[in-house]
C-alpha cells in the first residue's frame, strides 16, 4: 500500500498539484502545511513522507499553488450529483472520485479565475470555499486555504477513496454559471409568526442570550441537529463528532471549529452553521434564531416578546416544515 501510496502522490505531484500528507484514516493534514498554500511540495519530500511507513493519507492543496486545482465536494449525495451533471456535462468528462465515506463524490477541476466567496475577518484573507446545503444533498466548492484528501487514501472507517472515472483534470473558465444554479436550489425558509400572550412581557436582548446560553452548549446544538453520532475523543481533550467534515468540539463544550468550511465559534455560532449552513446568516437573522434556541429548549418564548416580534418566524410545526424542505444539515429530516 505504501508503494501504491507514493506512487499516486508522485503522479499528482507531475500535474503541478502541491501534495501533502494527511494522518492515517483522516483528513487532517500530518504536518504545519501553511508554507503549502504558498509553494508546492517537492519531489523529495513527497518520497520522505511516502516511504518511511507513516501510513499516511494524500491530501492535495487548493488555488494558486496548484495551478488553479479546485473540487467540488458532494457530500450526503440525494441526487445533487446528477442535477449538476445534466446541468453541466462538460464538467463530468474527465476525473472523477468518489470519497470514503462513500456518501459523496468529488470532482477536480481547473479554473482560470477562482470563485469570490467574500472576506474571511477573522483570517484577514479570501474565504476559501463555500457549502450549499439543498434538499439534494450537500456541495461544498474548495478553492483556496483548504485541501480535499484524495484517491488512494484511507477514509477512518477503513474504505478507500478511489477513482470512479479517470482521465485528466477538466479545466473551465469560472465557476460562475454553476456558483449560480447552487444558489437557486437552497431553499429560503418559510416564516410563521410568533404566538402575542403579553405586550407587558418584554425583555432586552441580553437577557434573551443568556438565556439560550444557560441551556445549550455546542454538542446539544449539534445534537438538535442529528450530527451526534459517532464520536472520537482527541488526546487534547477536544471531541471529534466524525462524518461531518472534520467537527470538533472543545472539551468545555463552548466552542467548536469546523474544518471543512474553515468556520467555528460558540453556542450561537454553532446555532447559525447548523440551521442556515453558515455563521454569517446569524448577522440578518439574530432574533429569529435567539427565539428558535428558546424554544427547542421549551423555554417559554412570550416571556421574550419584543415588538416586531410578530414576523419573526419561529414554531415547531414551522421548523419542521423549513427542515423538510431542504434547510436541514446534511439532509436529515427531523422528527
């Protein structure tokens, strides 16, 4: 396997790909890699990390360093896969991979000009990558700052990510067209308003937050929304929620860092990414998802009345009905 193993990294080295090792059984790179996103790996590192029985995976380097080398992650596949492909065929001639989890594919491609995803502020850079979560499953486009692991590697449950097609790595002019479509298939959620019992019961923002913050914690949240399954505990003290893109919670449970859409934070945060697939939305949708916290943790949301209140949409039976039609995290439907 090793033989095998430095074989293929050599081979995505000679495509002008920047290789780097990953942890056995993981995506988590094996090295401090940041020097990565700005050189290409050499020849002989890629044989000292290859040959001296690491066992480790491959994991390949997005954007400039690569010569433009961007995947499209599908993840949790309900048919988005085969939407896009009768979309856009042309993209689907050349490479194809399907990931360990064997719940999704990827597909490398090479573009002239890499997609806009706006300002990281907290990392001061470009945002690297961007996640559409649809009633189709899920997309996550990688772009720069990030690195997608790739065939001959090992997926932590033991399966191989393999080749589903071969062929060369299909270039485009810009991710545009396709950035566009994914946009047409999440959908907007629906609004129910808010239950009046009392003008007289009303209460400032602050309380609201500490409120919420009394009775969740991030791995309650990630719980609510079925991504609680298999768990791994880190040496750090950290828990790994596996499947989900590399989720991990902090051991005080206050915090979280998703490696996958190079996002993290606290309660509300966490609240955020899971509910509207990114912890930007909670900045036009803060009260809403303050009174949704309080009451899937049946708090009771009129002592929390504020005016305006009305057309915030919160409700189980409304949350049921926007989680149904796509909204849900990882296509889960909640019951």
């Amino acid at each position: 396997m090793e033989r095998t193993m430095l074989a293929q990294a050599l081979s995505y080295h000679h495509e002008g790909l920047c290789v780097i090792p990953c942890k056995p059984r993981d995506k988590m790179p094996a090295i401090e890699w940041e020097e990565y996103q700005r050189r290409t790996s050499t020849q002989t590192e890629i044989q000292e990390w290859y040959s001296n029985s690491h066992g480790y995976n491959i994991g390949i380097v997005h954007g400039a360093v690569s010569d433009n080398y961007v995947t499209l992650d599908f993840d949790h596949d309900a048919g988005l896969f085969i939407a896009m492909k009768t979309q856009f065929p042309g993209l689907f001639v050349g490479r194809i991979e399907q990931s360990g989890s064997e719940e999704g594919f990827h597909l490398p491609l090479r573009v002239e000009t890499l997609p806009n995803f706006g300002h990281d502020r907290r990392r001061e850079r470009p945002k690297g990558n961007k996640t559409w979560r649809t009633s189709l499953g899920v997309c996550n486009v990688r772009a720069a700052y990030c690195q997608t692991v790739s065939p001959p590697s090992v997926h932590p449950s033991g399966t191989l990510y393999r080749f589903i097609q071969k062929g060369p790595i299909v270039a485009t002019a810009t991710l545009t067209r396709i950035i566009a479509w994914l946009d047409t298939l999440v959908p907007v959620p629906t609004q129910k308003a808010v239950t009046r019992r009392s003008e007289q019961a009303t209460t400032t923002g602050k309380t609201m937050i500490e409120a919420v913050k009394a009775v969740w914690d991030t791995v309650g949240i990630f719980r609510h929304f079925g991504l609680v399954n298999e768990t791994r505990r880190e040496p750090n003290g950290e828990t790994r929620l596996l499947g989900n893109g590399g989720l991990l919670v902090a051991e005080d449970k206050d915090t979280w860092y998703n490696f996958s859409d190079e996002e993290g934070g606290g309660v509300l945060e966490a609240w955020a990414w899971c509910r509207y697939g990114s912890i930007s939305a909670k900045r036009g949708r803060f009260r809403e998802m303050l009174l949704e916290m309080a009451q899937a943790a049946n708090l009771d949301v009129a002592q929390f009345y504020r005016r305006g209140d009305e057309v915030v949409a919160v409700g189980a039976e409304g949350d049921r009905q926007r989680w149904s039609k796509g909204c849900e995290r990882w296509g889960r439907v909640r019951t």
